[in-house]
C-alpha cells in the first residue's frame, strides 16, 4: 500500500502520499485485521456489500448491486474485488502492474531513502 500511495503521488494522481504514507505507517495491522473480521463494527453499506459479494442473498437484483457499486464502491464493479477476469476495468482505477512497479521503484527509494 505505501508503494501504491508513492506511486499515485508521483503519477500526480494525489497530492496527500506523504501524509497517506504517514497514516498507513501508524495502522496496526493486527488490530486492523481483527476489526475487519468483525462483523459488528461493520457498517450497513459494508453489510450490503458482504451479501452481495458472498451471496448471502438468495435474490439480486442488477440494478441495484450497479446503483450500490456506483454510491458506496467508487464505481468498482463488486466482482471486480475478486475476479480480475472481468472483462470493464474501472476507468477509476489504477492498476499496480509488475512493469510498472518497477518503473517506478528507483523514483520510491529515492524519494523514501
């Protein structure tokens, strides 16, 4: 993630990395991970998301899984979380490919040396 951050940073994509950077650094991942496995801290929009994704719900309709991909996941399609074989990428998503995270380390040891 600090290199995605690095990386968006010097694609000029976001003028915060540094800052984002700092945040990410002060995250303790255990703590994290717990909270994410914790169904009670969720959110009623992750709730949603959850079902749909783990088809929790028997009956789906289309139109509403697009509308709740469009207002509370970015536009990112829900399979798109976990299947990168579908066919649209996003246009709002960038992806950290191998070739271009090598492009780009030189510019993030520099910057983080």
């Amino acid at each position: 993630m600090r290199r995605y951050f690095v990386f968006l940073g010097v694609q000029h994509k976001i003028s915060n990395a540094e800052t984002l950077v700092r945040a990410l650094d002060s995250i303790k991942v255990g703590d994290l991970l717990t909270g994410h496995k914790d169904a009670s801290k969720w959110d009623s929009h992750k709730r949603v998301g959850m079902k749909y994704l783990m088809g929790y719900t028997r009956e789906v309709d289309p139109k509403r899984v697009r509308a709740y991909e469009e207002d509370y996941n970015m536009g990112v399609p829900l399979r798109f979380c976990f299947d990168f074989s579908v066919n649209r990428v996003p246009k709002n998503m960038i992806m950290l490919t191998e070739s271009l995270r090598e492009k780009f380390e030189q510019i993030l040891y520099e910057k983080n040396k």
